[in-house]
C-alpha cells in the first residue's frame, strides 16, 4: 500500500487527470498481484483503496482494508475452500 497509494498514486494525483491517478497504479497493483483470473477484480480492489486513501489522507485505511482482504483469502486457502465457488454459493 505504501508503494501504490502513498508513492505512486500520490505522485500522480497532482500530475496527471484523476481517471489516470487512478487507473494507473491499479493496473500496476494488479500485476504485481500475477493472477490472470483476479486482474480486474484486483483493478477494482485497486481503485477502491486509492479512493478510501484519498478521502480520508491515511494511509492505515487501505493497509487495514488490505490486510483483511489477505486475511479472508488466507481463511479460505486454509479451509481449501474455491472462492469463486464461495461467491456463488452465497458465503
């Protein structure tokens, strides 16, 4: 979260028009996260933390929210447990 909300999307936030601000470093955060299956769901994930970093100017907001949504996804690889089967069966 340091790296693409408080660097990267800082640095472009007063730079380049907010649609790239945040789209930018949501694509480059969903690289980084190499799953072919959750790019744009990562994109949107993205988006969202810039958004609750911008609103609120902390960056504890989108590393808490990270956090728990490792968290969630660690229960779930614990409990051998497909996520998109979760989704669907309403969990």
């Amino acid at each position: 979260e340091f790296l693409f909300r408080m660097c990267l999307f800082r640095y472009l936030r007063g730079r380049v028009p907010r649609l790239i601000a945040f789209v930018a470093p949501a694509i480059v955060f969903a690289f980084a996260h190499t799953s072919a299956v959750a790019f744009l769901p990562m994109i949107v994930f993205a988006i969202i933390q810039s958004l609750a970093y911008e609103r609120t100017n902390r960056i504890a907001v989108p590393m808490i929210a990270h956090s728990l949504f490792n968290l969630h996804t660690a229960v779930f690889l614990l409990w051998q447990v497909d996520p998109y089967e979760a989704v669907r069966a309403g969990l």
